[in-house]
C-alpha cells in the first residue's frame, strides 16, 4: 500500500513538473484566458464615467404607484433619495471623481481623466468590480438605518455596472444630459402616475404636458432633474496652534445641485468637470 501511495505522488509530481516548467502548458493557456478577458484598460487621460444600477432598486421605484395614498408614495420616495444621497457621498469620499450624478437607481461617477490618479492602473475590470462592491455594501449600510422606519424598504441592492471612455471631454457631459432626458421622462411620468387617479390618461402625452398638468403639484428640481453631488472649497478662520494669531484654512464640504444641464452647456461644462472644486 505504501508503495502504491508513493507511486502515485511521484506520478502527480511528475506531472505537476512538466506543466509548471512547460511554457505552452497549463500555467500559460490558463494565465492567457485570465488577461484576454480582464486585461482591457482604460486610456489613463481621458474622460470617463461608471455607471451603477440595481434592478431591485427600481423595481421598488415602479411599485410605489401601488400604495393607496400620496403621502405613502412621497414618503417612500424621500426616503429613497436620503439613502441613494448618503451613498453618493461615501462613493465619492472613496474615489473622488469631478462629479456624480444620480436619480432613481442610477449613480454616475464622473471623471475628466486629469485631475484623479487613475485607479488599478486603469484595468477596467478591477475598477468595475470594486465600485460595484462598494456601492452595494454602502447601500446597505445607509438602508439598515432607516429599516425599522420602513420595514418595506429594500435592506440590500446588487449594483451592476458600466465603464464608457470618452475621446472628448464634452462628450462625457453629453452623456449626464442624456441620462438627465431619461430621468425627466421617467420620473415625471412616475409622478403623473402617483398625483393622477386616472394613469390611462398618461398614454401619448408629452412630457412638456405631463409638467404642465403637474404644475399645481409642485414637483420638485431634484425629482425632475436629478441630484448633481460636488464639492467645493471654501475657508474658515482658526486660532494657529503655534502663533495663537488666527489664519485662514481651507476645506472641503458636499453641494447638492439640480438644473437642466442642457442650458449654458459651456458655463455647466466649466463649472462641473474641468473644475475639481467650486
């Protein structure tokens, strides 16, 4: 039995030898397959955005139309945007990125590819799968503290998410103002659907109309237009520890904006992504 055992062993290591020292062998075809698939990498000064949506997310956001009263639904969707606002924050306190943006189950984190070392030496695969990561566990962090309030709310979200590289830096503020279109057509049909007690009546209207209708409502910028999330520098005056005479410190606080971007294209350009800080 002991000779067959050591048999055995030295066959195996003799075949562990032959795929370790051969070239073309196990190692290399395996390491090959590994990089083909997870080696792309982004240009390292070009602008980019990661894009994060969870399908559970919005599949809450769709059923909100279902509650009985106005007041059940607008809570349900304040709620929402004080969570998805305290993950924007601790997203960008970990990547710093120009800007983000979000509405409803999306978060866009911004980047001009000059002013943020580029993270995993631009390896697209590894940046994807630590943002997602983080966007997730962040989520449910912020939600357990509002989950006794709102036993309906959702206690975890899997994000999923994209990378687009952009060769021109206004192309990727193009591609928050489309995102933008998509979040005015979504959400002012949602909220048609919520204040309206006939939802049949939403079919062929234009969204100009909708807004009209929705006119004494008061919907909010932030529903219409989503959440623009930056920062910006701004000083405070302290006692120097080694003077005692007071000097001035900059530091660093969230502003929160919601506008169309599409008006002054070139100011809104300027102002949210070549400028690190307002």
């Amino acid at each position: 039995m002991q000779l067959l055992r050591n048999v055995v062993d030295t066959l195996w290591s003799t075949i562990f030898a032959s795929y370790s020292s051969d070239s073309s062998g196990l190692f290399e075809r395996m390491k090959e397959y590994t990089n083909r698939y997870n080696s792309r990498e982004l240009h390292g000064f070009k602008p980019f955005v990661l894009t994060l949506k969870s399908k559970r997310l919005l599949m809450y956001i769709n059923k909100m139309v279902e509650h009985e009263t106005v007041d059940a639904k607008t809570a349900m969707y304040n709620t929402l945007y004080g969570v998805i606002k305290n993950v924007c924050e601790r997203l960008y306190n970990h990547f710093d990125p120009e800007l983000i943006y979000t509405f409803n189950d999306e978060i866009h984190l911004v980047f001009n590819g000059e002013s943020t070392p580029l993270m995993f030496n631009g390896n697209i695969n590894k940046i994807l799968t630590n943002t997602v990561s983080a966007t997730s566990v962040y989520f449910a962090e912020e939600s357990l503290k509002i989950g006794l309030s709102n036993p309906n709310f959702p206690k975890s979200c899997i994000f999923e998410g994209t990378c687009v590289e952009f060769s021109r830096d206004y192309e990727a503020f193009n591609y928050i103002i489309w995102r933008q279109f998509d979040c005015k057509r979504n959400n002012m049909s949602l909220m048609y659907a919520i204040y309206m007690s006939d939802k049949r009546s939403l079919n062929g209207k234009a969204i100009d109309e909708i807004e009209d209708e929705l006119a004494s409502v008061g919907i909010s910028d932030a529903i219409k237009y989503g959440m623009i999330i930056k920062k910006e520098e701004y000083n405070i005056t302290v006692d120097s520890v080694d003077t005692l005479d007071q000097i001035d410190v900059k530091r660093k606080r969230f502003t929160y904006s919601s506008i169309d971007l599409s008006q002054d294209f070139k100011e809104n350009v300027n102002t949210f992504l070549y400028q690190k800080y307002l």
